[in-house]
C-alpha cells in the first residue's frame, strides 16, 4: 500500500495494525519526516472501510515504527452516485479513481465501450492493482476511511445489467442532450447512477441502448471537457441535487 505523500489522515488495513510499520512505507517516512512526529506523538489514523481515529507512535526501532491506535467513530456512508464511465487511458482512469474517492462516490465501473481503445484495459494501472492505491489516497485526501467498489473490464451491456432496478440513470452526453443536468429533476431520488462516454463519446448504438435501459441524457454547458474534468464538475452537480454538499 503506497499513499500520497500528501495525506489527511493515515489509512490502515485490519491486519496491519497488529504489526509494526516497516521503516521503508511510505506512510513511515510521513510520519517521521512530514508530520515529525517523535515516540509518544499522535496521528490522524483510519481502518479502511472502518472508524477513524488516533494512533499513537509508541517507539521507533531500526527497521519499525511502533504504532498504537484508538478508534472513534465510522465517517458518514458514502454518496449514493455510481460512476459509468468509458475506460479512457491511463492517466484519466488515475484522476478519476483518485477524486472519485476524494468526492465520495459508492461505485465506479471502467467498462468497455465501442469508441474506446482496448489496449487501455491492458495497462499497469488494472494489472499490477495500482488503482487500489489511488483509492486509499483519495480517501486519505478526503479524510475519510470508506472506499468505492470499482470494477472494470465489463461491457456497457454488462454494467448496465448489474444495476439496481431503482436508480435514477443519467447519461452524459454533448449532442442529443435535451438540457442540462443542473435541470435534471432529480426530486425523491436517493440513488443516482452517471453514465460518461470514453474520450470519444458514445456510439449511436450505445446511445440507444442508453436509452433502451432508461437513462436520461444530459449536459454541462456547451464546453467539451476533458473526461475527469466532467465526472468531477457532473458528480459535484449531482452531490448538491441530492443533498450531499
């Protein structure tokens, strides 16, 4: 597990704190070098998917720290928002694991799509699992323990099928979007499933099956943004139609 450097709150595993942190962690070396902390200092320390709190380095040996923790309270659930979107390359599926994370979101799916390049399902980023990190380091960033459930690889079909029957569905799209989605009536709805293209968009056949499985599409304006720009700029609109910020 390798968190950014920059971090709110130190992430933890449930069988991690049993043992000592290896001097060689990243979260060692920010403990001793950014938050200089010293045996008998206090951390803001979190269980993934579990209670924050603080620990307490208790000593510092030549190859461990020695770390002791004291649990609070579980952080609030995460937004009811599933992410669609259209595996794009690497470097995009980065920022939108990362501040997906941050901004909360329940699920992401990278799903297959007919404009999208398949070599990016073959990148490092899904085999060596280094997207798990970036959910722990957006979580970090956020001050929060609970991470998404993200899958990816799966047809739009696939995704599509796997949803609750209940969502409220949104498609973003530039071309056949009736309005906007700050328009978007989403009044009584508790659970929102966002729906984005990859780079290139949806394919007419996409659109249709959209629409078959009843998405309504919608826009952010007449800008065309990059793809993380507008799952940031969609989740944060959908965020505040739900209450959430």
């Amino acid at each position: 597990m390798a968190p950014a450097l920059l971090v709110n709150i130190i992430l933890f595993s449930p069988a991690e704190v049993q043992l000592p942190l290896a001097r060689r962690d990243p979260r060692a070396r920010h403990i001793l070098e950014v938050l200089q902390r010293t045996p008998g200092g206090e951390f803001d320390a979190g269980l993934i998917n579990g209670p924050r709190g603080k620990a307490t380095l208790r000593a510092i040996t030549d190859n461990a720290l020695i770390l002791a923790f004291a649990w609070g309270a579980a952080p609030s659930p995460l937004a009811p928002i599933h992410l669609i979107v259209g595996l794009p390359r690497p470097q995009t599926a980065r920022d939108i694991l990362r501040e997906g994370t941050a901004l909360g979101l329940a699920a992401m799916d990278f799903v297959r799509t007919d404009r999208g390049d398949p070599s990016y399902a073959q990148s490092s980023l899904w085999a060596s699992r280094e997207w798990e990190d970036l959910l722990v380091a957006g979580a970090a960033q956020a001050f929060c323990t609970r991470l998404p459930s993200v899958r990816h690889g799966q047809t739009l079909d696939e995704a599509i099928t796997a949803l609750p029957a209940d969502s409220a569905r949104v498609g973003l799209d530039n071309y056949e979007a009736p309005g906007a989605l700050r328009d978007l009536d989403l009044a009584g709805r508790t659970n929102v499933v966002l729906a984005l293209g990859a780079e290139r968009g949806w394919s007419a056949a996409e659109r249709a099956l959209l629409l078959q499985r009843g998405f309504l599409f919608a826009h952010l304006g007449e800008r065309v943004l990059r793809t993380e720009t507008a799952c940031i700029a969609a989740i944060t609109l959908l965020k505040a139609k739900l209450g959430l910020a």
